[in-house]
C-alpha cells in the first residue's frame, strides 16, 4: 500500500501512469531520450542538456522521483533488460515497476513479468 504522498512519491506515480499509456513504438531502455528517466525528466520539465552525460541525467531523474543514486541505476539501467538488437522491455512492464517503487520504495524488475 502506498506509504506516502509526497512530491517524489506523486511524480512516481504520474510517471506510471504515463508509461502504462504508451505505445512501444515511444519507449526504448536503450535510449536516453525514451527510456524511464528521460521520459520522467520530459514529463517533470526537465528538458535542458545534461552537459556531464548519463550521470548527469541520472541524477536529475533521481532527483525528481525520490530516489537514491543506487535505486535510480536499478530503475534506469536494469541489467538484462535490453539487448543492443532488442528493446524487449515494454513501457507496461515499466510501468509495473514504478507503481510497485511508488508503492514499496523499491525497484524489483521482477514485477514486470518475463523477458
């Protein structure tokens, strides 16, 4: 059950909402721009260049959904969920996966289903 409402907490959750609503075609983990973190930076505003690169970006996306730099690189760059050739993680199952961060304040890829 959802412990708290908070900013972080309430961006978590528009940002599910907004992953469950997508097409695959508009969500790839492989790409900066179109994965969970560059979409939560586009959705929150955040659309100004990260000069520093990835880590830049990272923490920003950390920033905006409460989360620690650990929790934020389990969440944006889960080991095993794309392949160079294939996107094979959809935004549905990403979204599972925010709903339970939002609910538990912890990433587990293993409620987004098989790969």
């Amino acid at each position: 059950m959802l412990q708290k409402l908070d900013t972080p907490h309430l961006n978590r959750i528009a940002l599910a909402e907004a992953l469950a609503s997508m097409e695959p075609g508009d969500f790839d983990m492989r790409r900066r721009d179109r994965c969970i973190c560059g979409h939560a930076l586009r959705l929150f505003g955040k659309r100004s260049a990260f000069f520093a690169g990835w880590e830049s970006q990272l923490g920003a996306g950390a920033n905006l959904l409460g989360l620690s730099t650990d929790q934020a690189r389990e969440l944006f760059a889960p080991v095993n969920r794309a392949k160079q050739y294939d996107p094979y993680t959809h935004p549905q199952d990403a979204a599972r996966v925010v709903r339970y961060l939002a609910a538990t304040d912890t990433v587990d890829w293993s409620v987004a289903g098989n790969l």
